[in-house]
C-alpha cells in the first residue's frame, strides 16, 4: 500500500510541478519504504519510463513537444545512460546518497532560478548554440539518469 502511496504521490508532483519522477520517488523509497539507495535509483527508473511515456503522449497532443529537440536530447541521454549506470553499481551508497543530495540542491537552485532564466538570456540563442547545448544537455541528463 505504501509503494501505492509513493507512487500516487510522484506522479501527482511530478506531473503538476514538471520534474523528474526520480526525484520524487527516490526519497520517498529510501525514506518510506527503506529501500537501499540503488534500489530506489533502478526502480525509479523503471517507474519513470512508464510515467513519462503517457506524461509526453499528452503534452504531444496539446501541441507541446519539439520532436527534432526530444530527438537529440534522447539519442545522446541513450549514449551515456549506460555509462552512469555502470558508474553508480561501483559507488558505496553513502557516496550516491551524497551526490544524490547534491542533485536535488541543483535542480531546488534551478526551480529558484527559473522565473529569472528569460530575463538573463534575453532572447533566443543563434540555432547552432541551441543544439549543442541541446547536445551537451542530453549527454549529461543520460548519464546523471543513469
């Protein structure tokens, strides 16, 4: 019932607030449900697999996806995803508790950030800087999902 519970209440968050389910459901599984740390990651991962197929079907057809971005964000997170999986089966959990504690205060100092993100860029970016930061971004977004 507790798994139900977590569950419910990621994708309620992460569907309302626009963040990972993983960042959600991993604190709730180690916390709640006494998942180990690597446990809690890979099941996350599954779950969000899941989550983020009907969360993109919907936004897709309310005419919110750029396929050519999700493309490229997707074809190099699907480079180094394994990468970061390998990296994280090698780590003592208190080491991944630690750098997962530093991911979660990354993406707390974006949200923070994020209303102020327009006014710093100050119009669009010229389109080859679009893609490599696209590029970068997935790069890193696989390995950190990894």
């Amino acid at each position: 019932m507790a798994g139900l519970l977590v569950g419910l209440i990621a994708g309620l968050l992460g569907g309302f607030l626009g963040t990972g389910g993983g960042v959600i459901i991993v604190p709730l599984m180690t916390e709640t449900l006494r998942f180990r740390q690597h446990e809690a990651h890979g099941t996350s991962l599954i779950a969000v697999v899941f989550t983020s197929l009907v969360g993109s079907v919907i936004y897709y057809f309310h005419g919110s996806v750029d396929l050519a971005a999700a493309a490229v964000l997707a074809g190099m997170a699907l480079v180094t995803v394994r990468f970061g999986a390998k990296y994280c089966c090698f780590l003592p959990e208190v080491t991944l508790k630690c750098y997962f504690g530093i991911f979660l205060l990354v993406v707390a100092l974006v949200f923070i950030l994020k209303p102020f993100l327009p006014y710093i860029m100050k119009g669009m970016p010229p389109t080859w800087i679009r893609w490599i930061v696209l590029l970068l971004l997935g790069a890193l977004t696989g390995f950190i999902s990894g």
